[in-house]
C-alpha cells in the first residue's frame, strides 16, 4: 500500500484546467519536494491529496482510502500546513489555541480538549522549539514563529502523512534550520511527507524524490535524476540559470 | 415598589438582546460578516412586512416568516464565502431585493403601519411577553450551538481551509454559525430595530476585540458590553425618554469608540503620539 496514489488525476477551477493527467505514487515514510513556477498547480496537488479541490477525472488514495469518497476519514490521517498568508492573524487566538486545533479532528464533536490533548500539543509546540510561547498571543510572534506553530499543529495532529505548502518563504534563517530539524526528525520516525517547496537546498540531503509539476508531472523521480538543467527548462521554460547539483 | 410590567419586559427585552447580538456579534466581527448581518436584517424586515400585510400579528408568525426570508440571505453568503467569491456583491444583491420587497410590502399595508415601524427602528417597550419567550428559546438555541460546537467555530474563524483540511466538520459549523447569525438577528428585530441591530451586533465585539487577544475572553467580555450597551441604554432613553433602540445603538458604539482608545493594542499609537504632543511641548518657549 502507498502512502499517496494519484490515478490520472484532473482538477478544473471553472472552465481552467489546474491539472491534467496526474499520475504518480508515494511510498510510506518518503520525502517528496513538489517544484515548479508560480502557477503550476501545486497547492492545487496538495489539496487534491486532501480531497478538497474539484477533482474532475481520476482517483486520489491516501493510505489506501478515496479521499473523494472518505474525506473525514483520510483527513485525519494527514497534517496540514497551509501558507502562512492563507491564515488570518488578526483573530484573537492564542498559540496554545492554534496547536490544539490539530488535536480537533481527534477530540470529535461536542468534546473538549483534555489533559492528554492538551500535552500532545504542548510536546508538538516543544519540538519546534516554541514551548514557552504556549500562552502567547499568535498575533505577536513573527513570521518565522507563526510557521512553526503552525506546523506544531499539524504534528498534534499525529499525521502519518505531512503536507507543507512552501513552509520556508518568508521565514528567517534560524526558523528555516528549525523547521528542516523536525521534518528529518519526521522522516526518521517514518512519517512520510510532502512539502511544496522552492529553495530545495536546505532540504536537499533528506528529500527521496521531487515531483516537477507545470499542470502536468513533467518529471518524477530521484532528485539527481531531476534537478538537472534541461528536466527543469522544460517545467520552467526559461529565464533561470541553475548551479550544479552536489548532495 | 412594584414596576409596570411592560418595564419588566422592556428590560429583560434590552438585556437579553444586548447578549443575544454581541454574543454571537463576536464570529460576525472576527470572520468579517458585518455587512451580511445588516442584509440579514433587511431580509428579516422584508419578511416580518409580509407577516403584517397577510394580517398576521402574531410574535412567532411574523418571527417565522422573517426567519424564512432571512436565512436564505445567511445561507446564500455563507456559500459565497465558502467558495471564496466576493461575499459583498452577493449580499448586496439580496439586500438591494430584501430591502426593496420590504418598502413594497410596508407600502401596501392599510393597518399595522405602528407595527411595521417599530420593526424597523426597534420598540422595546412594546415587547411582550410572548415575544420575551420568543427571545428565550433563540438564547437557549443559540448559545447551545455556540458552546456544543465552539472549537469548531473557533477553527474555522481563524483557517476555515485549514479546518476543512483538519477533517473537523468544518462545512456543518461554518452553515451553522450562519444558521445561528440569522436566528439571533431575527429574534431582535422588534426589540431594536433592522437599522440599529447593526450596532449591537458590531459595537460590543469591535470594543471587546480591542481589549484582549483571546477569543474565549472577547466573546465574555463582548456580551457583558452588550449587555451593559442593553441596560445602560434602556435606562438612560426612559429617563431622557428618548428612543430606546437608539440610545442603546449610540452607548454600544460609544463603548467601542472608549475602548478603541484604551486598547492595549494601539498603545503603541497612543505612546507615538503622546511622545509628539511632549516634543511639541518641549520645543515651546
């Protein structure tokens, strides 16, 4: 069984195509970087993953579940980290409020957070190095900070499956070194992940394989094997100059 | 010393909405909906309006055919924003036919014209008994859904993407919470009016926002303000025997406009400029 089955899988947003003929797998416990220009679908492959975009043709499987069938279910199965600009830092939360909303889905209906959520949250705020931010408001951190919060509450959430979408933009260098620990970390304890990503070199040594994406896979497989100059000139055409790969 | 018994009723009437609104004001600040619970209210008029002109004068009629009109209009933005389009083209469409249904309806009425009016700027003196109860039920229904399925609302006010991704029931509390902003603004129409539930449903949230940075402390201290907005403006309108509804509107806002000064989070402003007016003391002769 696959961590991620995507079976000739097209999304529509109106009448555009956002992807075409998406086909690929994942095995558990894999590290997958998804590249390509702005446009290229990517936060539309995470979401289809998810079963949250409008999937037009084909099939999605996570851990062997339809996520188009079984949304609830292979949802709980997968943390999520959205771009930190899709968030609305301007609700009066605190950051012990955003880590246990990762717990939620867990918790269920009409229940409230206990004592065991409530540490599950405070070891996932720990692991990003963020503990004695517990009662802080999440409006007074920094960019970098929220990040990692917001990754805490994907890892509340106990995930066997991470989606990142781009969780190094924008985010200071000591954050960037702080968020790669915990993904290795991840890695290590079998976790299989997928992080959109542009600056692929902080990550390089740990990613088992990179998905170039421009609405249609155009190359999938050991990042030797695609972060070559003429595999990238096709996804990204051109206007970029590329330094060869040493991992 | 024994209070006439439509005082009673006024009263409870003005504290029981001050809650109602600024309890559930709270999403409808934080999630940005404050246009739509003005159209709501234009919606409910336009269907109370109806309930007059069929000759219905009975509390739960007219609160029933307002509630049919209004939750259409909370439930069509809530879709709109579920998408992501443009949540205040759409209202405002279903405002400009809400608002327009409900001059014609109160246009054609030949009696009830007092009725009508009063839905329109809020009668808190006239409440009864029946209509507190009325009010009674919407608090009990209302605040069950906010505490049964408040962490679902709390997700879903800060990243409802995040939410639906989290595999919450994200879908059922965000149509809920727009279920729960009709009834709310339904069930006050006749207390204070289409035009000044706005101001209950605004001002108490917007001055509790400014004073803390936690949401479960914003949604208590927003509805004490609303409640202190309720009471504090009944009395003051039955002294000054002025409008009641408006003197309400007019503490509520004032409270927001105190604490917008106060706010821990202008502060900073605040110091700038206090720093400004010692440099321009300093710097005279």
């Amino acid at each position: 069984m696959y961590a991620v089955e995507m079976n000739d899988v097209t999304i529509y947003y109106g009448m555009h195509p956002a992807l075409e003929g998406i086909s690929f797998s994942l095995d558990k416990g894999s590290f997958l970087a998804i590249m390509g220009p702005n446009g290229a679908g990517k936060t539309t492959l995470l979401k289809a993953i998810l079963g949250m975009a409008p999937l037009v043709k084909g099939h999605v499987r996570v851990m062997g579940i339809d996520v188009y069938e079984h949304p609830l279910r292979a949802r709980k199965l997968i943390g999520y980290v959205p771009q930190k600009e899709s968030i609305d830092a301007t609700v009066p939360v605190l950051v012990r409020d955003v880590v246990l909303m990762g717990r939620f889905s867990r918790i269920g209906l009409f229940r409230r957070p206990s004592k065991i959520d409530e540490r599950k949250a405070m070891d996932a705020l720990d692991m990003v190095g963020l503990a004695d931010l517990w009662d802080a408001p999440f409006i007074h951190l920094s960019g970098g900070q929220q990040q990692r919060v917001l990754i805490a509450r994907a890892l509340a959430q106990e995930p066997e499956l991470l989606l990142l979408d781009e969780p190094f933009s924008q985010v200071d260098y000591p954050s960037q070194r702080i968020i790669a620990k915990v993904l290795r970390d991840l890695r290590e304890e079998g976790v299989t992940i997928i992080t959109v990503i542009h600056n692929i070199g902080i990550m390089l040594e740990y990613i088992d394989s990179v998905l170039l994406l421009n609405r249609k896979v155009i190359a999938y497989g050991r990042p030797e094997d695609v972060l070559r100059g003429e595999v990238l000139r096709r996804a990204y055409e051109k206007g970029i100059t590329f330094i060869p790969l040493r991992r | 010393m024994w209070l006439p018994l439509f005082l009673v009723y006024g009263l409870l009437a003005a504290l029981l909405s001050g809650l109602l609104c600024s309890s559930v004001g709270t999403f409808i600040v934080l999630r940005g909906l404050a246009f739509m619970s003005a159209g709501i209210a234009h919606a409910a008029l336009a269907g109370a309006a109806l309930a007059l002109l069929l000759g219905q004068t009975e509390p739960w009629a007219i609160l029933s055919l307002a509630f049919l009109f209004a939750l259409p209009l909370a439930l069509f933005a809530g879709y709109v924003g579920e998408k992501g389009l443009r949540m205040d083209i759409a209202i405002g469409v279903m405002f400009a036919l809400d608002m327009g249904l409900a001059v014609l309806f109160i246009g054609m009425l030949k009696e009830y014209t007092v009725e009508a009016w009063s839905l329109i700027f809020g009668d808190v003196l006239g409440v009864t008994f029946e209509e507190l109860v009325l009010m009674l039920i919407s608090i009990l229904i209302v605040n069950s859904i906010m505490i049964l399925l408040y962490k679902e609302f709390k997700f879903v006010t800060f990243d409802y993407e995040g939410a639906v991704a989290n595999g919450i029931h994200a879908r059922m509390a965000h149509y809920l919470m727009m279920f729960i902003i009709a009834l709310t603004i339904v069930t006050v129409l006749k207390s204070v009016g289409a035009l000044l539930v706005f101001a209950l449903t605004v001002g108490p949230p917007f001055a509790a926002y400014e004073l803390t940075h936690n949401m479960d402390y914003m949604i208590i201290a927003s509805s004490a303000i609303g409640m202190i907005s309720g009471l504090t403006g009944f009395l003051l309108a039955l002294y000054a025997d002025l409008p009641a509804s408006a003197v309400i509107a007019l503490v509520a806002t004032g409270i927001a406009s105190i604490s917008l000064l106060i706010s821990p989070r202008r502060r900073k402003c605040c110091r700038v400029l206090i720093g400004r007016v010692r440099m321009l003391k300093e710097k005279r002769p």
